[in-house]
C-alpha cells in the first residue's frame, strides 16, 4: 500500500508600492502632518471628519471649510496585537484603536503604544507621539501613547518610514503580504507532474468534461473528478489580449499576449503567454504549442512552459471553441 505524497505548500509574498493622487482635501491633511498639526474637515451637519472626507455624507458636496484639532482624544475601540508583522508602525505588542481626537466627532484608526491589553481600555485619554521626521504621510503620527505618560520615555521599535509624498500630490505607501499557501491534493498531483514536463487534468464521471488545472470537483455537477487524463501540450488561443502598457515589475517589454489556451482535449482554458510571433499575428483559433524551459530548470510550476508559439497548422474552426471563451 503506498501512500500519496503530503499536498504542495509554499510561502508566497506580495509586495508593491501603493501610489495614489491625494487631491486637494487629503494633500492639505497630509501637509498638516507635516508640520506636526491635524486637521479636519467640517460638515453640513457640522460634524468635524478627522481623517478628513472629500465629500460631505450626507449631501455629497464638496467639502472645504478645514478645522484644526487637538493632538490628544479619547479611545472608542480597540484590539490587541500580540505578534506585529513587518511594516505595522510598532514592532513589539501594541493596540489597534479608533481614537476621537478632542474637537472630531469620527474616528482615527492607528496605533497606541501600551505594553499589555490591560493597559488599555474603552475612555482611556492618549496623545500623539510625531515621528522624528515628518514627510507628509499619515505615518507622521508615529503612534499614539497615553496621556499620562512621560515625554521622555524610550520610543517602541518602529517600522522604516515611508516615502515622502512627492510634489505634485502623490503619497506612496509599500504594501507586503506574506503567506502560506497549500494547494489541494488534486493540484498538488498536477503540480508534481509538471515539474515531469506533463499536462494531468480531470475529468468529471457525469457530464465528462476535462478540466485543467484539475479541480476537486465539477463546478457543473458538483460530483468529484476523480480520473486523471494526460493532456498534450497543444491547443488553441481563444480569446486574448496585448498588453501595451508598462507596469512596475513588468518582465517582458510590451507589445506582448496573453491569451487563454484551450489545449487539446481539455473543457476550460487557462491564461498563458504566447509569443514566437508578432503581436498582431495572434488570433482567435490560432494553434499553439507550449515552449518548455530547459529540463534543469523544471520545478512544481506552470512556470515550466516558457510560453505558447504557434504551430503553423490551419485555424481550428470558430466552432470548436465558441462554449470555452
């Protein structure tokens, strides 16, 4: 009796630079930050909107009457955070809390710095601590700290600062997930089969259909898919797109496509490159056929086929393909 191999897991990160324009209402906010001073906005009901809101709630107007508020509130909320992760603004335990800052009637989301949760409760008094350099990002506000606390007690662990928010009113904030990720049992036999230079989907009992990249169970009959069918490595470009515009961390120069392959014997495509031709030249019903890396680069991963080139054979006939676009 043998025993099938533990489902694939791999840790996956996500990182980017989150740019945005801040506008009239936010630059100012932001500016404020700055110079050390939080402002808010007023209302038509005469409600103060700290961070401020571009649009009033309740009529939709554009806001613009701005209100200085006090740099100590009061805690509406809050939830511990026993582990930080990289990029939080403390790095040791601290509190999550929606604090009201004396003369605001919403609150401000942000971190207040306490050693224990039961250091902190719903009416507890705090004050902003600034960051040591200001640079016009909400981050200026390094965290918030009771009110009774010394001014000359040691600073938390923080995270790197941010990018200052450029001239022309763009404020740019890195963004990072990390996670595991674990795929099914069914993916994972797909997964370990590339990494052998071979195509396995499933087919359903019921209805037949062949789905690759394989699937637990049909999404038509719901019943499992529990036969494996080995695929060739050709088919034919459904519908497709080129790409023209640049992009941060983009690896091909455009003008390139990505297509959807319906390989041969198979009932749902998936997204691919397809190059080995002039952009233009791809179309609908074109036939392709995968173009492997070298053998030693092989791993678990659809990443072994470089990408899709034709073949030079006629087009399939639109109605082939017409119930997989």
């Amino acid at each position: 009796m043998t025993t099938e191999a533990p489902p694939l897991s791999e840790p996956l990160e996500i990182q980017f630079d989150y740019t945005r324009s801040l506008g009239p209402v936010l630059g100012r906010f932001m500016t404020g930050l700055a110079e050390r001073r939080i402002e808010g906005v007023r209302g038509s009901d005469g409600r103060v909107h700290v961070p401020p809101v571009e649009y009033d709630p309740v009529t939709a107007a554009p806001l613009s009457e701005f209100v200085e508020v006090g740099q100590e509130g009061t805690v509406l909320t809050w939830s511990w955070c026993a582990d930080p992760v990289a990029g939080q603004p403390i790095q040791r335990p601290f509190a999550w809390a929606l604090i009201q800052l004396d003369g605001a009637d919403t609150a401000l989301l942000h971190a207040v710095d306490v050693d224990s949760p039961e250091r902190i409760r719903t009416g507890m008094r705090v004050r902003v601590r600034w960051a040591d350099e200001p640079v016009g990002h909400i981050r200026d506000i390094a965290y918030f700290a009771p009110a009774d606390a010394p001014d000359d007690q040691p600073p938390p662990p923080m995270s790197p600062a941010p990018p200052a928010a450029e001239d022309d009113g763009i404020m740019i904030t890195p963004i990072k997930l990390g996670y595991d990720h674990t795929v099914s049992p069914e993916e994972s036999r797909y997964l370990r089969a590339l990494g052998e230079g071979k195509l396995i989907g499933q087919r359903c009992p019921k209805c037949e259909k062949v789905y690759l990249p394989p699937r637990g169970a049909c999404p038509t009959d719901g019943v499992p898919t529990t036969t494996e069918v080995e695929l060739p490595d050709t088919g034919i470009v459904t519908t497709f797109c080129i790409v023209n515009v640049p992009f941060l961390g983009q690896q091909i120069t455009p003008p390139y496509v990505v297509a959807y392959i319906l390989l041969d014997g198979a009932d749902i495509a998936f997204l691919h490159l397809v190059r080995g031709c002039d952009a233009d030249e791809v179309r609908m019903g074109m036939r392709v056929r995968a173009h492997w890396r070298p053998r030693e680069e092989w791993v678990t991963s659809m990443r072994n086929i470089a990408h899709f080139e034709p073949t030079g054979e006629p087009d399939a006939p639109y109605e082939s393909y017409a119930h997989h676009l």
